[in-house]
C-alpha cells in the first residue's frame, strides 16, 4: 500500500515536471534575436531603436568610412551570409562609395558598440563659465 502511494506520488511529479518543461519550451520556441537597430549614424553617433531579427538573422555593426572622413555606423539584424564581412556600399544621398565592415554577435543587444561616456563635470563647468562671463555671479 505505502509503496503504489509512493509511486503514484512519483508518477504525479514526474508528469507535472514533464508538463512544465513543454510549457517552457513554447515560450522559448516563440523568443527571436533583439538588437538595436540604427539606419545610419556618423561618427560613432545613432539613433538608436530595438529589432527583432528573424530566422536566420544575427545582430551586427556595421562600420565604414565615405570619402575618406565621413565615419559611418550602422546597426540591426543580418543574414548570416552578411556577416564579418567587407562589402562596397553606395552612400545614397550624393552616390559616394564606402567600405563597410560587419561583425556580428548572436545574443541580445550585443551590437552596442563603443559607448559614449557622457560626465556632468565638464557640462557643470562650461555653464559656470558662461555665467560668470556673463555677469551671473
């Protein structure tokens, strides 16, 4: 009697186990790539929003450089054919050709980049200075 207890009780967690791992893997099944995503920046500086990459996509940033001193940046999703590559890319404003170097990353909002350190000393310091050019203090 103690033992077909025990294994009804084993079977019952054995099956809610089970019925909990196939739950999970439906919400797994269900979550893409997020990367952030900008068109076209310059100089290390985007507009920067979020993407959800499709099937067979990866994050990537994308840098290059028109005419030799117009730094430009790029950031999104990618096949993963286009990835870690250098491809020729026509500049569409004024038809310029550049050079653009892709690298990609395969987890969530990877693709930051370097990011810009902004500090409030500097900031702080230059509003004084203004005011008391200006006869503030």
């Amino acid at each position: 009697m103690v033992l077909s207890t025990f294994k009804t009780n084993l079977n019952m967690k054995g099956s809610v186990f089970t019925a909990f791992v196939m739950v999970m893997s439906l919400f797994c099944l269900g979550q893409t790539l997020e990367c952030f995503r900008c068109e076209l920046g310059f100089w290390d500086v985007c507009y920067t929003t979020k993407t959800n990459c499709s099937d067979g996509e990866l994050c990537y940033v994308g840098f290059g450089k028109a005419a030799s001193v117009l730094d430009i940046k790029v950031m999104g999703c990618l096949p993963v054919e286009g990835c870690n590559k250098t491809t020729v890319v026509e500049f569409l404003a004024n038809k310029t050709l550049y050079t653009l170097k892709t690298t990609c990353c395969e987890e969530d909002f990877c693709n930051t980049g370097p990011s810009i350190q902004l500090s409030l000393a500097p900031l702080l310091l230059t509003i004084l200075l203004i005011a008391e050019t200006m006869g503030v203090f």
